[in-house]
C-alpha cells in the first residue's frame, strides 16, 4: 500500500501561507501612515491651514482692519489699517505677496495714521495671497521706489524679493471667491 506523507503537504501550505502573512502585517502597517500622509496633504491643499503666517493681522507697529484672516474676497474690495508706530529711519509700505515674491501697492508713510486702499484681486477663484504692510530702511525705500519708477515707464511689474531691511508689521491671508 502507498502511505501519503501529510507532513509534507502541511509544509507545503504554511510556506505558502508566509509570503501572504507578511503582507498582511505591511499593509496593517502602512495603512494608518498612508491615510494619515493623505489627509495632510488634502487639508494643506485645501487651504485649511495658514502656513508661514510672517505677521499679525495686529501687531505693535500696524493694523490691518479689513480685510479679516482667510477672508474670502471678490476681485475689488478695500484693505484697510493703521499705521501704530514706526522704528526711527522707517517707513512703511502696502504690499502683496505671492509664492515668496512681494508686489509693492502702496507708500503708507512714515507717520503714523490710519490707510485704506481700493485692492484687486488677480488669479481665479480660491487663489490665495498675503496683504503684508511692510517697513523698510533707506536701501529698501530706494529699491521699491525704483521698481515704482520702472513700472511707471515700462508697463511691467514684476514681482520683487523681500528687500535685507524689510521688516512685515503686519499681514493678513486672503481667498479670492
């Protein structure tokens, strides 16, 4: 008679069963890491979270009044605030700031008061964007006075890196509707 050896059939079977079983323990692994990494990645996307705010809406030295943090506005709205005080040889500016490039709109002065500005939105509906009111020493004035100038004569403005002596006293982040 012919004995069947089950043994080796059981053997057989588990090995099988290990490549299986590894995978298994991966993947309860690398389940709650994946849908963590993807919920980030959805709430950052979705702008829900400000990131690199590089002033207050309310500081010591300025204001900005409207529009409020992560408002949403139409393509013409006001901005409005209030210079509070200034360092000595300072004077501050109006500006915007997309993707790390600063778009001077406005000479607020050096004297403190208050300022509101007519704005225009630019880009389509959810593009975001800083109000940043910026301060500046000698060397800053001249480079945006200059930039003012050229555009003036050109028809073109382009964005400008943050001047060395720029100092934001305040800003605010917006969506556009």
């Amino acid at each position: 008679m012919c004995q069947l050896n089950t043994s080796s059939v059981a053997d057989a079977a588990s090995h099988k069963a290990v490549p299986a079983r590894a995978f298994y323990i991966l993947g309860a692994f690398l389940l709650p890491l994946g849908l963590a990494g993807l919920m980030t990645f959805v709430v950052f996307a979705a702008g829900a979270v400000a990131r690199g705010p590089i002033a207050a809406t309310h500081t010591d030295y300025a204001t900005i009044e409207t529009p409020s943090a992560n408002q949403t506005v139409s393509s013409r709205f006001v901005a409005s605030g209030e210079i509070v005080k200034l360092r000595d040889g300072e004077v501050a500016y109006l500006t915007e700031l997309v993707d790390g490039k600063f778009w001077p709109k406005m000479r607020l002065g050096k004297t403190p008061g208050p300022w509101k500005r007519k704005q225009v939105a630019n880009g389509g509906a959810g593009f975001k964007y800083k109000i940043v009111v910026m301060a500046v020493t000698g060397i800053g004035e001249q480079r945006i006075e200059d930039w003012f100038e050229n555009g003036r004569t050109s028809g073109k403005y382009p964005g400008l890196e943050a001047p060395a002596d720029m100092r934001a006293i305040a800003a605010v982040r917006v969506v556009k509707k």
